[in-house]
C-alpha cells in the first residue's frame, strides 16, 4: 500500500499546511452553494459530493451534526450501516461519487526514450561532426562518396540510440507491471450484509470499512463505532501524536494508519475528493532512487570517463602535430584544401568517439538492467521488491531475524490440545465434541464458549455457499473454529451480551480483554493472551462444576508445568479467563488481576515444508538466521529445533533478558542468539540495531505486524509478509514476501547475490573493451599517425560494450553455487584482484595481438595491392570484435575455469552472441562505405576468429594463477575466503 500513498511525505506535508486554511475557507464558504444535480437525485442520493467530501477535509463537525451525523449521512448516500453498500448500486455510486483511484504520472512514450537517450554529449558533439562532415565531404569527393563518413556516424549514432531507447522503454514496461502487482491490496467491508474482502480500489462512498492495527485508511470517512481507534496521522501532519478517535472526533483521513484498536467507518469521499487526493494535485511522484551500486558504479564511469578525456585529447594532438608536422616537410603548410578540414574533422570524430567508448555509460545500465531482470524473476517466485536497492542489499546480507508464525509456520492454525478442569484433552475433529461434553459440565462448556467468542475480534460470516467464513487473525480463527466445533453459535452469543469496552490485542501487553454486560444483569470481563501473562492475573480456577475456586500456588505450578509441556511439542499456548464485577463498578475499566483460569489452549502451527531446507541453505552461505517471536520460549525453541535454527552451541533467550543485558554482555551474547522469545517490538529494533552497529552484520528483518515497523526500517533489509502482514508493515519493507514463505526470502538472497556477480562480470568485460580501445588507438596515433579503429567502428564496439554486453552478462539467472559462498563484506571493495588479473591478462594478449598486426601485418599476411591497407585494417577491426566476443564468454564466470556451464541455458546471451556475430558479418561484407571496411576472404575470417577464440584458453592459464585472499569480517572473527567466492 506504500505505492498508494506513494509520494514525499515531506512534499505532502508542506503541500498540506499551505492548503489547509484555503480548503477551510473554501468549504465553510461554499457549503450553501452546493446544489445537487438532477442525475445525483434520481440516484436516490440527497447530498453533493464536493458537500460530502468537504465535510471530512475540513473536521466540519457542525456541518456533520447539520445533516445529522453518522446515521444522517448514512440515509444521504442512502446505505444501511448494518448492512452495507449493496453490489447493483456500485457502477451508480461510482459514477456519481467517482471511483477511489488518483490522477497518475501518465506513461512515457517511446519518442520520449529515444529523446533522452540523445541527449548524451558526445553523441550530440558526433552529431554535429557527421553533419559537418557531409557538409565538407559532398562539395569535396562528390556524390555519394561525400555523404559516406558522416552517413556512417549517423547510423551508428542512430543504432545506439535505438537500442538504448528500446532498453529504457522495456524497462519502464516491466517497472508498470510491477507497480500493478504493488496495487493488489484489500480491505475488509460490509457489503450484501456479508463481510468481504474487496480491492482498495473498488471502494465507494457508502462503503462500510473495518479497521484493525495496521491498516492504512483507504479512503476519507466518518467513525462509526469501533474501540480505543487510535490513528497516526503523522504521514499528513508530520505530528507524532496519535489522535483518538470517537463520536466527538470521528473524521477518519486517507493515507493515515491505525495505530491501535479497530472500528467500522462510513466513506465519505474517495479517490480525487479526499485529502490525500487533493494533495496530490500538488505533487508527481518521482522515479526509483539510484541504488547504493548504481552510486558506487557512477564514480567508477566518472572516474574511467576522464581517463579516457585525456587520452582523446591526447590523440587528438598527437594526430593534428603528426599531420601539421608532415604538412611542414612537404612544403604544403601554406596550401589548405577542403580535404585537409576533412581529415582534421575525422581526427576530431575519432577522438570524440573515444570518449564514448571510454565512458562506460554501460555500468549504470547494467545495473539496472540486472536488477529489473531479477526483480521479475523475483516476482514470479512470490517476492515483490519494492525498492531497487533490496536486490543488491540482499545479496550481501550475513543475518536474517526471522519471525516464526506464518513466516516459518503455514500460518494456519488449529486448536490441538486443551487444558480444562484439571484434564488435558487431544482435540481430533468432532470426537473432542464428544470427549469435552461427556467429560464437562455444560455450565463449564457455557464459560468456555463466552470466552472464546465475546473476547475476539474477529468475526464468522456465511459465504454464498452458506459456510462459515471466518475473518481475523490466525490464531483468533483457530479459537473460533474450536468453538464452532463445540457445538457454539457465534452470533447467538453476540447477540445475547452487550461489549462495553475492549482492550484490543498489541504486541505490549500480549493480551486482549473485554467488558461485556450479561444478559441476567451484572458486568463480566474476559481475558486472553500469552500464558505466563494471563497466569499471572489469576487468583482461581474454573473446578468441574463450573464454579469459581481458589487457585494455590501448588497447583499454578502444575499449570505452568501444563504450558510448558505444551510449548514443548511446539504447541502455541494462550490462557482464557474471567472476572464477575459488581454492576456499580467503573465500566470504563478492565481490572489486571483476580481473575478465574478457565483454560489453557494449545494451538498448533505446522512447520512449512522446505523451511529446514531453507534454512540449511543459509548456513551453507553464511547467513546465520534467528527466530524472534512473541511466543512461549519452549515454544519458540522446539520449531527452531524443528527447522534447524537453534543448534548445540546456540543460544535461546527472551526479550528481558536483552533488556537487562549491558553492552559487554551484548557484545558476547548476541553472536550466539539464535532464539529470541517474548520479545517486545523494541526487544527486535535493539537487536537488529546491535548487530549492524556492533558487529558490523548486513542484517535482513521478516516482519508482520505495526509493531514490526522500526525494526524494518532500521534492517539493512526489510521483508514484510504479504498475507499475514499489516499495511504498516508493508510500506516500512523493501520486500514484500507474497506467500510469507521462509524459502522464498532465500530466493531473495540468491538473485541480490546473482545480481552483484553479474554487475562484476559486466565491469571485468567493459573495463578490458576501454584499456584496449584506448591504448590501441593513442600508441597507433603516435607511432604511425593514424587510429586503426574510425568513429564509426568504435561506435559499434561501444554497443558491443554497452548495451549488448550489459544484456548478455547482466541478466544470467543464478546458480546454486551461489548459496555456498559467504557474503559480501560490507567494505571490500567491488573490483577484486581476481578481476584485476582478468583484466590485465586479457588486454595485454588483445594489444600484443592488435599491434602486430597493426604493425606487421602485411608482411605476415603477405598483403599487397592498393588495398592492402584497407584490408589490414578491417581484420584489425574483425580480430577485435571477435576478441570482444570470446572475452564475454570468459567474463560470465570470474573464478572457475568451465565457463560455458550454463550458457546453453541461457537464451538471453546466446541470442546477443548471434546478434553480435550477425551484425559483424553485416557490416564487414556489406555496408563497408560506411563503416570503412572492405570484405575478407574466409581465410582472414577465420584467423579473426582464432585469434579472438584464444582468449579462452589464456582466461582458464589467468584462472590458474593465484590471488591473494580477501578477508570478509564476520561476528566470529575473521574469515578468509577467495576474492571471486566471497563477492559471488
């Protein structure tokens, strides 16, 4: 949902403040103005829209009391508050009312792509060289043979642009259908008199939305009843204080978050109508930031950018000096020609040219490109990564605080043990009906049902096919279903008792309580939560009849003994219990103690399937993984033993312990947690906090709930589930895990590690292309006075380099030798000597190779006649290409010598290959005006090939070599890995 309340909270809050006194202005000016169309009153509505909505943006509480407040405004948009919105009526509300959708960035067209990518400066810089060109060429040699220099830079200059363009658009489509999925939220609404999930939006005004902890209010609406809602507002207000919402204060704003409580509200206003809306008239969302890679890559190109100035520059006057100087000893420096401007401009186009090969605009791409590729893959592996920079992050992550329920759990849970009346009872579908009502008397089954279904806040509703459908949260259905399965009638019971008061569920208290008014009169309150809690708060105990009797300290231990035996066989325990008060007592209070045990539950959650796996996995890659949960500590320590989480020499804790913790005992006691249970929300911030900042870990947080949020937002790396997960939790992730899968968050490691190899592979491949180009074209400038290579066909290796080779190496998927090195060290650097080695050893074999040929080559090749010249250096030319073209099979591994593992598999690569090779051919045989060729014998073709075919076997000789180790520091010390393991 952070996408549909996507934009600068810091804009939106400037916007707010300066709009605010206009909007009152407006709206308490304007209220008698509004006059209600003739389509709006056949619709059987009696209120404008514009009125409505000002309503609520302006907190008009007279103007609410005018047209009669909640229930008023209910018979205005003519729905039920009971039974909601009815599905005929929504096309009329809509059209009516608008639909709950805001005005959006419009998409870019392709010509807007092709623009940008023109507006690099050396491309306009060739431009103006090729179109000068032509002018100088036509009046000098003629038609056509004038036009054939400055033609070829064009088409060159046209072909990267081309290419470039259609690498942003795909990009930018594939950004689209991302953002499409990010969209897929829901609320719970009343509708048809049924409770159902609905899209965000197909909400209407008339709508009637239940708000729990963590939501993020859909749309702009009016309470209409609900408990201790307490809203942030921060996200519009930029105030920390959580406002209360009730009678008196009822407006509910879009955008804002459910910090506690719940409650049912009325829209009022959607889409462009509400506050958020109108703000976002004011505001266009901005693009993804750059990733911290992207950054560090950026410098790299800036960097190798002006190298590769200085060595055009250089050129450029060492050619000019050679030609002046032969110019001067041939007596011709006083007689210019038009021919003369020509070669003078083509020297200008050469060393313009290589500054487009020398700046690797290719690094950014690569890394985009790497990174939308593996957040596609992602997504179809059941992880949405909101934010680009998770990718890369992840890949380098040593640490994974994980939550248990639904994330290493199925998150369906069932009621499978049951202590009540002093008997502990195995529940096995309907044979526990059985046992509990022949075991039990009915007056304790009665106490048992109240228990369960007053003190919930969850609800059964029937589908259309007349069953049950429970709404809520997992372990609340699980309680609900038991007492369905008892034989209890969940809207009978509510019915029959009237709440008063509720204390909802927060990861504070771990409990949840509620007041309600019995039927024969009196007031009895209702508790639920963690054992030991709720434990604690008893004084009595429900005996076999039913009745109330005091609970010794004897017997609170056998209970405990129960709880524990139950967290024991991973069964997730809760305690029921009740207090009887006087009817006089204060009804706005729920009492903390003297309560009566009815019962403890022990609920069971399966662990997921591969979850073991999964986890043997991240240790085999380093990545040490903790489970952090709110549950019992036997509990939390029989599923971490289950999924291989807590070992020997492990460390299983609860959240007061870490609390009462100094830093020495932290600094060596943390390394060894690997279960924290009964952790409070800043139980985990500490944690995760302490672990990046004291040991230096790049640490990785699953979260769920509200109450998750800072330890999200403090992880390198936040991953909120996408069922069991709340709103707020959501928007404070970088990735959304949509099947709250354990497995599917190491999938997420294993394409962050794919990505920043495949960044490496790109770099080694591009950084070779530039020392080659450069060095070849300034030592031939020097010593013979001419660039082998022209504009045009340094233009071609540039797509090579760039966009081609960002495609091939950026976009391989991962293998599983990935998940078995560590991970990257946060400061070890990005070119590892590996790389170096690579580097080094393959430009010098391709400037031996190039310079003897560019030197020697007629004499070996025995090449004669008056275009021997252009033959040598069009096989210059072909023997570098086709030495690009082997070299990027080398680049698709770094260490390991089998680098054709794989690539068969890949479509991608093996098609730029083709496309490579094909264009070659191309260009070399048929289009030799303009790109200064002139066609070869098959014998020349393929001593380019051999000649390009030998960097292979020189890359497995270079692999052969060793390379000093990278140390990688970790919590337990420092560990020595090889430089191309430790940056897979």
């Amino acid at each position: 949902m952070a996408e549909f309340f996507a934009p600068s909270l810091e804009k939106i809050r400037v916007a707010l403040y300066v709009q605010k006194a206009a909007i009152h202005f407006i709206d308490a000016a304007g209220r008698a103005e509004y006059k209600l169309s003739e389509e709006t009153r056949e619709a059987g509505f009696s209120i404008h829209p514009d009125e409505l909505a000002s309503i609520v943006r302006g907190h008009d509480i007279k103007g609410l009391k005018i047209h009669g407040g909640v229930e008023g405004i209910a018979r205005k948009v003519s729905v039920s508050l009971n039974h909601g919105v009815s599905t005929v009526d929504l096309p009329t509300r809509q059209k009516i009312y608008g639909f709950n959708r805001y005005t959006e960035k419009p998409s870019r067209a392709f010509l807007m792509f092709v623009w940008d990518a023109f507006q690099d400066l050396t491309l306009i810089i060739l431009t103006v060289c090729a179109v000068v060109s032509i002018g100088v060429g036509l009046p000098t040699e003629g038609w056509p043979k004038g036009m054939y220099d400055g033609l070829g830079i064009i088409l060159s200059i046209f072909l990267v642009v081309m290419v470039t363009a259609i690498s942003d658009y795909k990009q930018a489509l594939q950004f689209k259908d991302l953002d499409k999925e990010k969209k897929k939220i829901f609320t719970q609404v009343t509708r048809d008199e049924k409770r159902k999930k609905v899209s965000i939006y197909d909400l209407v005004v008339g709508d009637i939305v239940h708000l729990s902890i963590g939501d993020l209010v859909p749309a702009d609406g009016v309470y209409i009843l609900g408990y201790s809602l307490l809203i942030d507002e921060s996200s519009l207000t930029g105030e920390t204080e959580p406002v209360n919402i009730y009678e008196e204060k009822p407006f509910l704003l879009s955008g804002t978050k459910v910090q506690d409580g719940s409650g049912k509200m009325l829209v009022t206003a959607v889409g462009m109508r509400t506050e958020w809306g109108k703000l976002m008239e004011t505001l266009i969302e901005g693009g993804e930031d750059e990733t911290p890679l992207q950054v560090k890559l950026n410098g790299v190109a800036t960097l190798i950018g002006k190298i590769g100035l200085i060595f055009a520059v250089l050129t450029f006057v060492v050619l000019i000096g050679r030609y002046l100087v032969e110019k001067a000893l041939n007596h011709e420096f006083a007689d210019w020609s038009s021919s003369d401007a020509l070669t003078i401009l083509n020297y200008f186009a050469t060393a313009i040219t290589i500054i487009v090969v020398a700046v690797p605009e290719g690094l950014p791409l690569a890394v985009t490109l790497s990174l939308a590729f593996a957040m596609k893959k992602l997504m179809d592996e059941r992880a949405l990564v909101r934010h680009l920079s998770a990718c890369e992050t992840m890949g380098s992550a040593s640490c994974i605080c994980t939550d248990k329920t639904g994330t290493l759990t199925t998150n369906h849970m069932v009621v499978d043990k049951i202590w009540i009346s002093e008997k502990s009872i195995e529940v096995k579908g309907n044979v526990s009906e059985d046992i509990l009502k022949s075991d039990l008397s009915g007056r304790v089954l009665g106490i048992l049902l109240q228990a369960i279904f007053q003190n919930t806040s969850s609800t059964v509703d029937k589908d259309e096919s007349g069953r049950n459908t429970i709404f809520g949260s997992p372990t609340e259905s699980a309680l609900l279903e038991f007492g369905m399965l008892l034989g209890g009638n969940f809207d009978a019971q509510r019915r029959e008792f009237k709440i008063l008061k509720v204390q909802p569920f927060n990861s504070d208290r771990k409990k949840m309580s509620v007041l309600v008014a019995l039927p024969d009169g009196g007031v009895r309150a209702f508790c639920k939560g963690a054992s030991e809690i709720v434990l604690r708060m008893c004084d009595k105990v429900v005996d076999c009849n039913g009745g109330s009797v005091p609970l010794p300290k004897e017997q609170a231990k056998n209970i405990t003994d129960v709880i524990n035996g139950f967290a024991s066989e991973a069964l997730r325990t809760l305690c029921l219990a009740f207090i009887d008060l006087e009817t006089t007592s204060d009804e706005s209070s729920i009492p903390d103690d003297g309560y009566t045990l009815i019962a403890v539950v022990g609920i069971k959650d399966p662990v997921r399937l591969g979850v073991k796996d999964a986890v043997q996995t991240c240790l085999a890659a380093g990545i040490t993984v903790r489970m952090v949960t709110g549950d019992n500590i036997n509990t939390a320590k029989a599923i971490a033993r289950e999924c291989g989480i807590l070992t020997e020499d492990g460390v299983a804790i609860e959240g007061r312990e870490l609390r009462s913790m100094s830093p020495e005992q932290m600094k060596d006691t943390i390394p060894r947690i690997q279960v924290m249970a009964r952790s409070l929300p800043m139980d985990k911030h500490t944690l995760v906090t302490q672990l990046r900042k004291m040991f230096g870990e790049v640490v990785a947080v699953t979260g769920d709930g509200t109450n998750d949020a800072p330890a999200l937002r403090e992880a390198d790396i936040g991953l909120s589930m996408g069922i069991a997960g709340t709103e707020v939790a959501k928007e404070s992730a970088d990735v959304i895990i949509l099947d709250d899968n354990f497995a599917t968050i190491v999938n997420v490691a294993k394409w962050g590690r794919s990505v920043y190899i495949n960044i490496q592979k790109f770099v080694q491949f591009q950084l070779t292309v530039n020392i080659v180009a450069l060095v070849l074209n300034f030592v031939c400038a020097c010593i013979s006075g001419s660039a082998p290579l022209t504009a045009v066909q340094l233009l071609w290796v540039n797509m090579i380099m760039d966009t081609l080779g960002a495609l091939a190496l950026a976009t391989e998927p991962p293998n599983d030798g990935l998940m078995k090195r560590s991970p990257v060290g946060r400061n070890v650097s990005f070119i590892t000597k590996a790389m170096w080695r690579n580097i080094i050893g393959q430009s010098i074999y391709q400037l031996a190779v190039l310079a003897v040929l560019n030197f020697d080559g007629k004499q070996l090749l025995k090449l004669s006649g008056s275009d021997a010249s252009d033959t040598l250096n069009t096989l210059i030319f072909n023997s570098f290409v086709f030495c690009q073209v082997f070299n990027e099979i080398n680049s698709r591994d770094i260490e390991k010598i089998n680098i054709f593992r794989g690539m068969f598999g890949s479509w991608i690569f093996l098609g730029v290959m083709v496309c490579t090779v094909t264009f070659q051919v191309i260009i070399v045989e048929f289009l030799g005006t303009l790109a200064s060729t002139v066609p070869l014998s098959w014998e020349l073709w393929l001593l380019s090939v051999l000649l390009g075919s030998v960097s292979v076997p020189l890359a497995v000789i270079l692999k052969c070599i060793p390379v000093e180790r990278d140390i990688t520091k970790h919590h337990d010390g420092y560990v020595a890995l090889p430089t191309g393991e430790a940056l897979a």
